[in-house]
C-alpha cells in the first residue's frame, strides 16, 4: 500500500480508488456483497465470480512466523480434539484444518475465542494465533508455557511446505470483473497501479520498519526479517500452483467448497 498511503504518488491514486481499511476476513465478504470493488483477500475467500489481479501476492516461501499453532502436551497433531481461533483469516484457519485432517487424520473441533493463547489453551488442546498476535506470542514463548505447560509450536506455512513443497499463499487482490467491464478502470491500469506501490513499498523497507517498531512491541530486527524474510510479495507461477493445489485439497477434504480454476484478470 506504499504508494496509496505516501507522496508522491497517494495524491493521483486517490483519484481513482476510495480506500478502505479492515480485516483480511471483512475484506472478502464486501467483496463478495459488491460493497467493494478490490480487495485483498484470503484464497480461501476465492468464488469463480472473482478474479485474481495478477502481481502481487501476500505469501511465503517457507516459516511466515505470523500464523502459529500452539498445541499444549502431550498431544500432537493427530491427537488433538479441540482447537482454538480467532476470525481474523480464514485462509490460515482453512490451511490449518486442511493439514490436520489430510496428513493427519485429525478432525478437531474449533472453537472461536479472542486471541489470548493462555486463555485459549486454558479452554483447547491447541490454539491458532493469526498476525500480531502470533509475533508477539513467540516472543512471549516461555511466559506463555509457564502459564499454559509444555507446547509444541507449529508454523502453518512452514507445515504445508514441508508437507507439499510448494509456497504457502496467504492473499491475493482479487477483483469484480464487471468493473473492469464497465470501463472505471482498465485491467492494466489497475495491474500497474499495484504493482508500483507494491515495489516502492519493498524499497522503503526501512522506513516500514521504523514506522512499525511504534504500532508492535516487536525489535527492529524482528520486523525488518518478518518483511525481507518471511513474506513473499510477487505471484509468481509456483504461488499460482500452490493456490490450485490448496483449493483442490480442500475441497477433497471438504474444508472449502471447490474451485475448479481460479479465474485471472
């Protein structure tokens, strides 16, 4: 979002798009009601209606760090009965269920509760920690098992390549292709407009990470490695395979409803 929220460029993109701020979740579903033209959105949010604008990509190629499972002991992965979320992405919920039940065996009921992991291993066996909350718990590590025992913590990204070989893909922009019909915008425009503030955005690293170390109780370093390592930011064919594979897995796994072929702008 680089270029929308910064000058030089904020001032001409504002002319065209009406920004509005909410989570991963809420972003599909004003998209869906077309409430929303673009959004940033979770695969598994993805309906054939909407297509997927190519570019850019929130992804990562092995331990993204902001997606934790943390299951208290003795059990494991297979043996899990209850497990604890939030509502804030449904892709990581959905990928976590999808590798449970597909390589495991393992169908555990999830609750929803406030990402609180003592909290919520007070009340589940294991418990999925979604964006900041999962940064600052592995920062809180022992302090958080002194509380709840012994854990093991599983990186959902880092899982599904291991298990699959393939990126972990988070979000995508995705839009209503009608709008591209109706001429407000042309797809290579929109392509464009992306894509810039997407680049600029990865070389003024360093500025998001000053701006961040105020907004998250996370070190410099920490930061700067969540946005040079752990995400992956351009859609590249590999993430494109990892989308089909994922869709296909769940809706075998009757975790998502199927998507034969995700639909490109």
């Amino acid at each position: 979002m680089w270029d929308f929220e910064h000058a030089p460029r904020n001032s001409e993109l504002l002319q065209r798009y009406q920004l509005h701020y909410t989570l991963p979740s809420r972003c599909a579903d004003e998209l869906l009601a077309g409430r929303a033209d673009l959004g940033l959105i979770p695969i598994a949010s993805l309906t054939p209606e909407l297509a997927i604008v190519p570019g850019s990509t929130i992804s990562s190629l092995d331990r993204v760090r902001s997606i934790q499972m943390i299951v208290k002991k003795p059990h494991t992965l297979g043996s899990i009965r209850t497990l604890a979320a939030d509502n804030a992405s449904r892709s990581s919920r959905a990928y976590t269920e999808l590798i449970l039940r597909r390589f495991y065996s393992n169908s555990p009921n999830f609750v929803t509760q406030s990402a609180n992991p003592v909290a919520m291993l007070e009340q589940a066996d294991a418990a999925l920690l979604i964006g900041d909350p999962a940064l600052l718990a592995l920062e809180r590590r022992e302090e958080i098992e002194q509380a709840a025992g012994p854990c093991e913590w599983f990186d959902i990204s880092h899982e599904w390549h291991l298990l699959t070989g393939m990126p972990w893909v988070a979000a995508v922009w995705a839009a209503r292709p009608e709008v591209i019909a109706e001429g407000r915008i042309s797809a290579s425009q929109l392509v464009d407009d992306l894509t810039q503030s997407r680049d600029q955005g990865l070389a003024h690293i360093e500025d998001l990470v000053a701006e961040w170390s105020t907004h998250i109780a996370l070190s410099t370093e920490t930061i700067r490695h969540y946005f040079t390592q752990n995400i992956h930011y351009t859609l590249t064919p590999e993430c494109i395979e990892a989308i089909r594979l994922f869709r296909n897995y769940a809706a075998e796994e009757g975790v998502l409803p199927p998507l034969d072929a995700p639909r490109f702008l």
